[in-house]
C-alpha cells in the first residue's frame, strides 16, 4: 500500500474516495494485461467483454491521458 501524501489527506472525503476507486481500476486494468486474461465492463447499459489485446490497448490509453509510460 502506498504512504498517502499529506496534501491528499487535506481533501474531502469524496475525493479521496474517488481517487482510491480510480487507482483500484487502474491496478484490475493493469492486472489483467498482464495475466493475459479478458475483462467484463459495462457499456451503453450492457456487459461487454474486452480481450486481453482490448485490455492491454485500455491500459496503454489509459496511461497516455495520465501521462504516464505504459
């Protein structure tokens, strides 16, 4: 678990909350690209599967609009 900063703790409760929610998507994303395994998501109200090629290309986007390397 990482040591959370002092400026994060400075910020409400639902910030923090929406921020600990998008770095556990982030880490199931980047869990999945790296086993190779396929990831179920909703869209438009329905389940879609994405395959492991699908979910590495979400992570690599992913990372981009975080400006961070893949």
């Amino acid at each position: 678990m990482k040591r959370a900063r002092q400026n994060i703790l400075r910020l409400p409760l639902e910030k923090r909350a929406e921020l600990a929610i998008r770095e556990a998507v982030d880490e199931v994303i980047t869990e999945h690209a790296r086993l190779g395994l396929p990831l179920y998501i909703g869209r438009n109200g329905k389940v879609v599967r994405l395959s492991p090629s699908q979910v590495r290309g979400l992570l690599r986007y992913n990372h981009r609009r975080q400006g961070r390397k893949p």
